[in-house]
C-alpha cells in the first residue's frame, strides 16, 4: 500500500470517472480493455490519477452509495468475456475473504430466494440469523452461493488486473470509502450489533444531515447510524477489515463525509430530518486504531458541507488533505476556503465533484452578479466556462487536483452525474465515444506540463 508521503508532496492532476461512465459497446462502463484504454489516455495526457466512486453492488436506485455490501464489489462492471480461473487462487480467496464473503453469499441467496425483499420482512428465524436456519439456508442454497463466490472472485481479479495495468502505465487509483451502510445490505443484516437497529430490524436512528441552503427541510439518507460504543469494545475490527479491503484496490481512499467522524446528525425513525440532533463521534479513536493496524494510507478527507473548527481540528491532527471545490468558492467573503488564494499543498482541488453541477451547467445557472464575482477573481478570462475553473484548479497550489471527466469535455448540465435529493435519472451519465482522441490528450498534456503536474 502506497502511504501519504508517498503520493502527495508532488503535483499531480487526475480525472474523476466512474467506471460506468466509460465509453464502451456494453450497456455501461466496464472492467475492460475500455478501462485499460482510458488509463492510456490518462497516462498519455500527463494525468497519472483515476478517481472512481464506489465500486460495490448496488440497489434498484443505482446509487454507488446505497450497495448492497460494503466489502463486495459490482459484479456488473465484469467484462462481458470470462477468465479462465486458477482453482488455487480461487481457494485461497474464499479463505482470505471468508470474514465476509459468506455472509454476503448467502445474503444474496436468500434474497433471491425470498423474492428481492429487504432481509428486515424475511421470516424472523432468518432475520433473527437463527442458527439452525441459516444452517439449513446453506445447505439448500449451496449452488446459489456458490456462483457469488465466483462472481466475487471474478471481481477481485479483474480490478488486480486493471490495477496492474494501471500501475505499469503510471496511474494511481483513487477510490471512495462511503461512511455508511444501506439498511438493506448483507452489512447490517450480519452485524446489527453495529448499528442504530431494533429487534425487529426496524431503524431506530437514522443518518442524514440537519436543514440548509441546499435541502430546507434536512436530508434523510434512509441508513441506519452506527453503535459506536459496540464498535469501539470490538476494537473497530468492522471498520478496520472495511479499510483495508478498500486500501487493497486502490492507492488513495476518499473518507466519505468527514465530518461524521466528528459527529455525525441522527435522526430519531419517527422524525423528519430537521428533528435530529448531532451526536458526538470518536474518530481519533476510530482513525488511531485503523492506523495501528495497517500503517499509513494515503486517505483524503471529503470534508464539504457544515464544516465546524472541531471537524478542521480532527482532519489536522489525522494530518488528512481536503477537498477545495471551485464551484464552491465564489460565495461569501474572500476568507472562504474553496477560493484559490486559500488553497493549501496538503489538498486535493476540483472544478466539481460527482455531486455538482458540471462546470458549464454551473455556469449556465449561475446570476449575472455571481458570473462578475467570478469574472473579476479569475481576472477576466476570456476563453469560455469551463476553461478558467479547469485552468484555476490545475494552478492550484495543491499537490493533487482532480478534474471530472464531463469538465474536461466541456459538456452542459446534461451530463450531470448526480443530483442530491433526486431519486430518478442518476448515475447515468456515459462518456461519448471517440471524444477521448489524440487531440483531447496533447491538450491536457500541454496543461499538465505548464501547471508542473506531469509527474
């Protein structure tokens, strides 16, 4: 595992794309030679990171934050030509993964076999992980299971084949660490001593953020909150197992909300969003022994959104780079830390992140006194949106910054990848195929030289 003095305290420039958006014939992005092709196009543009979102199964909405397992990955993003397998690499995944893996296994299967319902309206002996039951579960839903194992280790060994790919090329990847977990997942169903849930399986505490500007009445985010007193008497084994599967695939990890590691806005099941309160969180603890036991990751904290001095304060000891969005900087006063001139080297800019708007769509919808606020701070630029972010973000004093692929291509609102708050018509957007060409490529090239981040 490559730690922080290692990838940062050097300038660096990347993109941030899914693998679902990739261009490819199938019906989304895959891990295929589409994907080896995209990292020679990130290597040949001077580029040498890949940030992805998360990289597990998901649900019906689609959502890389909603998955059906924390440790798993997507078995729809395998290529559509199989591997041949070798029997012993396939036994010894089954023993180094076991600690989930059969749990995520016959979760699947009962699943399947209960008809897709979540396991919280299964027969209680199965909700209840009644012994003698899921004993017999396994017995009758052997050859189920058995194709998940595959499937996962299918998984596992094409990402260590794209890694590999990745690696020779010169591209590091960047992945996503979301803080939770779905109710419905094969996570709460195994563990939910970790979790804010009743005896019959029912959320008692929700996680979600209190009312803003973006979202008046509060954000419900539908997963249960953690127990953290019970994590923290098991060591945080749970949590320790989470990062070290994740550090496993990728180089850098993006620690998902932040500021819930400080403390975290639960909401009583009964109540709206704006009826939460926030409760305290140990996160020196949780980071301290997540360090003790694997070393030093290189972890980015994404630390958007109501950023108190206790949550800066946490990020500084855990000596954690943040995020500087741009999108984000042109409001307020001139001490608002997404502006360029407060930027610091232990950082990660963006134009926008797969939360945003995409730079041009920002712009289009922006007022005519917000475009002047901009004009004026960029020093009147006269290419077109969403140049002057692209070139400010690569100008950036800070070791990494991370364009998204739709701001590289110039593309509208239309290619949005998420909007926050709706639930139809996300994580959708692909990349058109023939953009990413030799010319796109000596572009970006030219920027990362005259920004210093060809590495």
């Amino acid at each position: 595992m490559r730690g922080q003095e290692t990838l940062f305290g050097r300038r660096r420039a990347g993109i941030l794309a899914h693998v679902t958006s990739l261009p490819g014939p199938a019906d989304h992005g895959r891990l295929d030679e589409d994907a080896c092709r995209f990292i020679d196009f990130l290597a040949r543009s001077g580029f040498t990171v890949w940030q992805t979102l998360p990289v597990g199964p998901v649900n019906a909405t689609g959502s890389p934050y909603q998955s059906t397992s924390l440790f798993a990955g997507n078995s729809a993003l395998l290529p559509q030509v199989s591997v041949q397998q070798s029997k012993h690499d396939y036994e010894y995944f089954l023993q180094d993964q076991a600690y989930w893996l059969e749990d995520y296994a016959l979760y699947c299967a009962l699943q399947g076999e209960q008809g897709g319902v979540p396991w919280y309206r299964w027969p209680v002996l199965l909700r209840d992980r009644d012994a003698a039951s899921l004993e017999a579960a396994r017995a009758r839903l052997g050859v189920r299971m058995e194709t998940v194992r595959r499937e996962q280790y299918d998984f596992f060994s094409a990402w260590d084949r794209l890694k590999t790919y990745a690696h020779a090329a010169g591209v590091h990847l960047f992945g996503d660490v979301p803080m939770f977990a779905a109710h419905d997942s094969a996570d709460v169903w195994a563990h939910r001593e970790f979790f804010c849930i009743d005896h019959e399986g029912r959320m008692t505490e929700v996680a979600g953020a209190p009312p803003d500007a973006f979202a008046p009445e509060g954000q419900d985010w539908g997963c249960p909150q953690y127990r953290w007193d019970a994590l923290a008497r098991d060591g945080y084994r749970w949590w320790i197992e989470r990062f070290q599967l994740q550090a496993s695939l990728f180089d850098i990890l993006r620690v998902d909300h932040f500021r819930g590691f400080e403390a975290s806005w639960h909401v009583p099941a009964a109540l709206p969003p704006g009826g939460g309160r926030w409760e305290p969180v140990p996160g020196d603890a949780l980071f301290s022994a997540v360090r003790a036991a694997l070393g030093s990751l290189a972890l980015v904290a994404e630390d958007l959104g109501h950023i108190t001095p206790a949550v800066q304060a946490l990020r500084s000891r855990l000596g954690l780079p943040g995020m500087h969005v741009l999108q984000f900087a042109f409001d307020g006063a001139g001490d608002n830390p997404h502006l360029p001139h407060n930027h610091s080297a232990n950082g990660v800019a963006y134009t926008g992140t797969h939360d945003n708007d995409t730079t041009l769509g920002w712009w289009q919808a922006l007022s005519e006194d917000a475009r002047s606020r901009v004009r004026a701070y960029l020093d009147y630029p006269e290419e077109p949106m969403p140049w002057p972010l692209v070139h400010a973000a690569l100008a950036s004093v800070c070791d990494l910054a991370m364009l998204p692929l739709q701001d590289c291509l110039g593309l509208d609102g239309a290619a949005r990848m998420n909007t926050p708050g709706k639930v139809e018509g996300n994580w959708r957007w692909r990349c058109p195929p023939g953009v990413l060409n030799d010319a796109l490529q000596e572009q970006f090239l030219a920027l990362a030289k005259l920004y210093g981040r060809d590495d």
